[in-house]
C-alpha cells in the first residue's frame, strides 16, 4: 500500500500515533532513530520476514537488519549527522539460507526524539519484488527462447508492428538482403526499408507491392521477389496475432536458388532499376560469353568484384544514400575502358568486366578506383569512401564465368580484411585444392550445413577436476576426406580469405550451444580460438557483442584464446581490439604460449587474463629433463608475476599431468580427461568421467 508516501506528513504531527501507522502497512516497515540509528519500532510483517518477534528487533542496529554495502554505507552517514534517503532494488538474505528481491526504501521523518537539522528518525519499508523478479526471468527466458528460434531458422525472418515499424528479425534476414552491421544496432525502420527497396530489380514494383501487404492486417500471401544479386526469394506473409486480434505482421524469406553462381542465364541482361546496371544473371551470361570468346582467340580476360563500405553509405539519410549510390555509378562509368561492362551485383557490390585486358590493366583500373573512392576524382559528394576490389584473370582464376566471378569475389573478401580501401588478385588452383575451396565455400554460404562442426573439449581446474570451462574445437567433414582438424583446411581458408567467416561462425554456434545446455541445467565458461585474421579485422568487438546478445549469453562466461602471430602482426591494432573486448567483459588467453617466441613483453603489453602452455612444452616438461623442465618453469613463472592465470593443454598422460601442481597451473585439458566431444556427449561425459572422479 502506498502509507508511507501519504502518511509521512501526518506522522511527523502526531508522533503518538506512529506505531500504529507502522502497524497497519502490509509491508514488512520499521522505524530507526535518527541519533543512534537504532531501531525504535516493527510490524508483524517485519517480524515474519525476519522470523522473529517484533519485540526483537526493537534497539538492533539498522544495518544489522539489512547488511548491504549500501544500508551500511547509508547508516554510517546517518551517524556522522548526514541526513538523507535511500530507494532501490536489492538481493537480501532470508531465514534459512534463502534470498529474495525487494525494492527498500529509507524516508527521513520527524517526531521522534533526538535527531539534528529538523529529522528526527526513518522509516524503513520493504517491498518483496521475488514474484515480479521470477516473471521478469521467465519473459526474459521466453524472450531469449524467441531470439534463438529467430536464429536458428534457415529462413529470413521479419516481424513488424501493424504500424509498419519493425519489431525484430534475425541475422539470416541481414544476410539475405546485405544488410550491415550497424544496421544490426541501430535499428532505423526507415532506413532499413530503404535499403531492402534498393536490393531488388525492380523497387517501384516492390514498393507497390509492399504497399498492398501494408494496407491489409489480415492479409496471408505468398510471392517472390528478385534481387540484384540474382538471388530469388519466396516471401511469405502472415498476421501476427495475440488475445485475438492482429498486432502485427510476420515475414519469411526463403531462398528458391540457393546455388546462386548457378542460376539459370538469363535471355537477355535484367537492369536493375535504382543502378540502370545490369544484375548478377546478366552479368554472368555476359561474362560467359566473354569466356567463350577468349578460350577461341587466346585474347586476355578479366573481372573485378568492387564493393563500397555498406556501413559508412548506410549511415546516410535516404536521399543521401541514394545520391552516392547514383555518383559511384557515374564514377565507375567514367573511369572503365570503353568496351568494358559494369554490373550492380548486389548491396554496394559491382562486377567490372574488362575484354581484352590482363592483370596489369585490372591492376591500374583498381587504383584509379581507389584514388576515386577517396574523393580524388571529384566526382563524389561524398569523400573518403573505402573500397574493397578483387581480380581475377581468365584463365588463371578460373575456367569459366562462375569460377572466374566467385575467384573476384574470393579476393575482394581478401581486400576486406585490410580495413581499408584496396585490392587483391586470386588465382586459381584447377588441383584438388581448388576443388576443397569451393566445398569450403558453399559450406559456409549454406550457413554451416553438416559440412562444418563444433566438437568440445573440457578443461578443469588442476586441484579439484572441476570443469572449468568447455573449448569449441572446428571441424570441417570435405566430403572427400572425412572430419578434418583446423590444421588441415585453415592454411586455405586463410588463402581465400575465408578464415575470418569461419571464425564467425564457430563463434556464433560455440555461444547458440552454450545457451541450450544452460537450459538444460548446465553452465559452462566457453572458450573459442580466434584466429590471426579476426584480431586484425576492424569491427571485432562489435561482431562479439552481436553474438553475444543473439545467444543471450554473458561476456564473461566467454574466453577467446589469442595466437602470438596475431599480436605480432600489427600490436597496435591486436592492442586496441582486445582492448575492446575486455571492455566487453570477455576473457582472453594467450594461446599456445611456449611455441613460439613467447617474448615477457607480450604479456605485460596486452591486455590478457591467462596464458595456455603449448602441448610440446607440457609433454617436454614429462621427460624431466632440465632444459625442458627450466623452459616449463620460466614460462609459468613469467605469467605469473604479470598477474595472469596459467593453463595447460595437450594433456594426455598422468606423467604429463602430476608436475603442473608444481608450476602453479590452475587448470588443464587434454585426451587425459577426454577426446574432443560431440555436444550432445558433453553433459554425460562431465558428469561421469573416471578423470573427474579420480581428482575430487
């Protein structure tokens, strides 16, 4: 009830009358004197919520009621002569070994005796909020439940309001219609409308359409839609509806050609509206007539995939953006040979075609674009543009139009990883490492499939056997050659500049696997490698934190283990992006320490919380011998006095094992404890393994 806001005025007048005031609340109340802060007088219901009598708590100390940083805090001010007030939410102690939520609340009053400057004593009421807590925990629950089905679906999906402002979609949906990330974050209804408009062939048409679906809430259809980039989405619409009326809408897209290199040629070139540039179908028939040209007559053949920052045009107001898109078009027009042919390939992404031209000439092309992009051209209203360019050359980057296209592409993912505007060449290995690639490829197009895999290996603490965390190991099943470790396919990866998206994608399904087994009752540090390439990526931190928050998974139950090369590489960089990620919460590790040079300034310069001992070091460290045991020793002892935790993998024997206690490991993991596990083995395994057993 709400007495002690109505009747603090009364009670200061009619003090003989305060008892009876407190009395009457429903709430568990007290008054404390303000000279002593002792308490004077208490309710039943403070009696029930102490388990006690009243009559007990009368003379206590007010902070021996509530013994919160906060209340003592709060009550050695009111000793010192400082009134005051107090009203928040707290997690307090409760009889028995139980804990509640409640929201406590401190109103300075009058008429009691003793006190200085007018306040005479407090009145302390407490409210049990441990009801709304639960059901705010079960909609968060609900809410996390939500968002993971969003992302687990293979659909694009879209949920709007009936006043048109979007309520949620999934990253599936970003995907499909090139969205960047900052749209992810900033959530602009209009701009994200906008943009979705200027993927398709047709916006006017689209638009039109979108129109009718708007006007009707009750409306359930399904049609298709054509984007630039030649994909051919199925979009299907249902009213989205609760307590029985429609509140909104639910969109899905489905892709109807998910090969999209292979889309069927089309019989003359489709112009995308918002360019005037042909798209990705007809720039496929054109080159694939081009190939055919120059397999005939030996003439030279080339194709640049040039794609502009999404973020930086996305940042633009619709007219703005629409303006740039029309000046890139232009200067791209300005700046290609006559003969050559351009293409809008989807997002911000174009496809140049130059006939009769080789390397040397894609090579000054992709300058002067650079030049243009950063507002040497004059022609952009917009400076400093950063541009990402592929090449790739017939007939070393591919036999035919597709392979030549996805080569061009493959670069320009390469060029991406800069950070800034430039360009890269690929070239094309017709063996079998042409062949791993493309699966490599399609398999992370296709969002993983059952081509690529997580398996987990725990890792417990060296005194108990606890498990401390659980490592996300990736495996890639080729087809051709079985389940393969990373050592085997990330060299390529790397090559083709696909390291980077594999690393997102352990990530992503590493957190989405954690979340299911904290539903099922376990919770689990998580730990994930993050390659060279991912620390020299701008914009880490931010993809972490959008993995993060689609799992509902917090930052600091995540690990990310960090190579040496990728400290090396660039210190600056690597600096600022852990930087970053510890501002995030998450711990990081330094990976295989011992490998390589393992210099002491590494660890006093970047900002880490652990260390792993390489498994050569550990196994050498077995043999006992004094070089091997000195170098352990060193190592260990290194970390330490830099204040960071020391960890131990490639464990595999009792003999490798029983000398870390000396070196001060606080944890281990290795085919000791288990080989590298399935998810659905993992609960089973902790819970039943000899190891663990053995070590409590």
């Amino acid at each position: 009830m709400s007495g002690p806001d109505a009747g603090i005025a009364w009670l200061a007048g009619q003090a003989s009358a305060r008892a009876e005031l407190v009395d009457s609340l429903d709430d568990p109340a007290w008054l404390v004197d303000a000279a002593d802060a002792s308490v004077q007088h208490a309710n039943r219901a403070a009696g029930v919520w102490f388990g006690t009598e009243p009559a007990e708590l009368v003379g206590r100390a007010a902070d021996s009621l509530l013994p919160t940083l906060e209340d003592v805090a709060f009550w050695g001010d009111v000793r010192c002569g400082a009134p005051g007030a107090l009203a928040s939410d707290t997690e307090l102690p409760r009889p028995g070994g139980a804990s509640a939520w409640v929201h406590r609340r401190v109103v300075p009053i009058g008429g009691l005796a003793g006190g200085a400057g007018g306040v005479r004593g407090y009145l302390v009421v407490l409210r049990d909020r441990s009801a709304e807590r639960r059901a705010e925990g079960e909609r968060d629950q609900l809410l996390a439940e939500l968002r993971a089905t969003l992302e687990a679906t293979a659909d694009g999906i879209l949920v709007t309001g009936l006043d048109d402002r979007i309520h949620a979609f999934n990253r599936r949906f970003a995907e499909l219609w090139s969205l960047p990330e900052s749209a992810l974050a900033q959530r602009d209804d209009g701009a994200v409308y906008r943009w979705m408009s200027r993927q398709t062939v047709a916006p006017a048409t689209y638009e039109a359409r979108l129109q009718q679906i708007m006007a009707q809430a009750l409306l359930s259809a399904v049609d298709t839609v054509q984007l630039v980039d030649g994909t051919q989405l199925e979009r299907h619409m249902q009213p989205q509806w609760s307590q029985g009326r429609p509140i909104g809408r639910v969109f899905s897209f489905r892709v109807l050609n998910p090969h999209r290199r292979g889309v069927p040629r089309h019989q003359r070139a489709v112009l995308d509206e918002t360019s005037g540039l042909i798209e990705r179908g007809g720039f496929v028939a054109e080159l694939d007539d081009a190939v055919g040209h120059a397999r005939r007559d030996g003439s030279p053949l080339a194709v640049l995939a040039v794609e502009y920052d999404r973020d930086q045009l996305y940042a633009l107001d619709g007219t703005a953006q629409a303006r740039s898109l029309a000046e890139i078009v232009e200067g791209l027009r300005a700046l290609l040979p006559v003969r050559a042919r351009l293409a809008r390939l989807g997002g911000m992404r174009f496809g140049l075609l130059l006939v009769d031209e080789g390397e040397a000439a894609a090579q000054a092309l992709s300058r002067r674009l650079v030049e243009h992009a950063r507002g040497d051209g004059g022609l952009l209203a917009t400076r400093a543009l950063t541009v990402s360019i592929g090449i790739a050359t017939y007939p070393h980057g591919g036999l035919g139009a597709e392979d030549l296209l996805a080569s061009a592409e493959l670069a320009l993912e390469r060029a991406r990883l800069d950070g800034r505007s430039a360009w890269r060449v690929q070239g094309y290995d017709g063996g079998d490492d042409g062949a791993r690639l493309a699966r490599l490829h399609h398999a992370l197009h296709d969002g993983g499939g059952d081509a690529l895999r997580l398996r987990y290996l725990p890792r417990v603490d060296a005194a108990t056997g606890e498990v401390q965390a659980i490592e996300a190991l990736l495996r890639w099943n080729d087809g051709a050659n079985g389940l393969l470790p990373p050592s085997q396919f990330l060299p390529l990866a790397d090559k083709a500049g696909l390291a980077g998206a594999l690393d997102d994608w352990a990530l992503e399904h590493a957190l989405q696997q954690a979340a299911r087994w904290r539903k099922a009752g376990h919770t689990w540090t998580v730990n994930v490698n993050l390659g060279s390439v991912q620390c020299l990526q701008p914009g880490l931190a931010r993809r972490v934190a959008a993995a993060l928050q689609a799992a509902d998974w917090p930052a600091a139950r995540l690990e990310l283990d960090i190579t040496e090369a990728a400290l090396r590489h660039d210190p600056v960089l690597a600096r600022a992006q852990l930087q970053a990620l510890r501002a995030l919460g998450v711990r990081l590790l330094l990976d295989d320490f011992g490998r390589g040079e393992a210099s002491l300034n590494l660890l006093r310069r970047f900002p880490l919380d652990g260390v792993k001992l390489d498994r050569d070091t550990v196994h050498g460290l077995a043999r006992g011998t004094q070089p091997d045991t000195g170098l352990a020793t060193a190592l260990a002892g290194a970390a330490r006095a830099c204040g960071l935790t020391v960890y131990a993998e490639g464990v595999e024997s009792e003999a490798q094992r029983q000398p870390l206690a000396a070196l001060g490991v606080g944890g281990w993991q290795g085919f000791l404890r288990t080989r590298p596990l399935d998810a659905a083995s993992v609960p089973a395994c902790v819970a039943t393994s000899p190891a663990a057993r053995s070590l409590r």
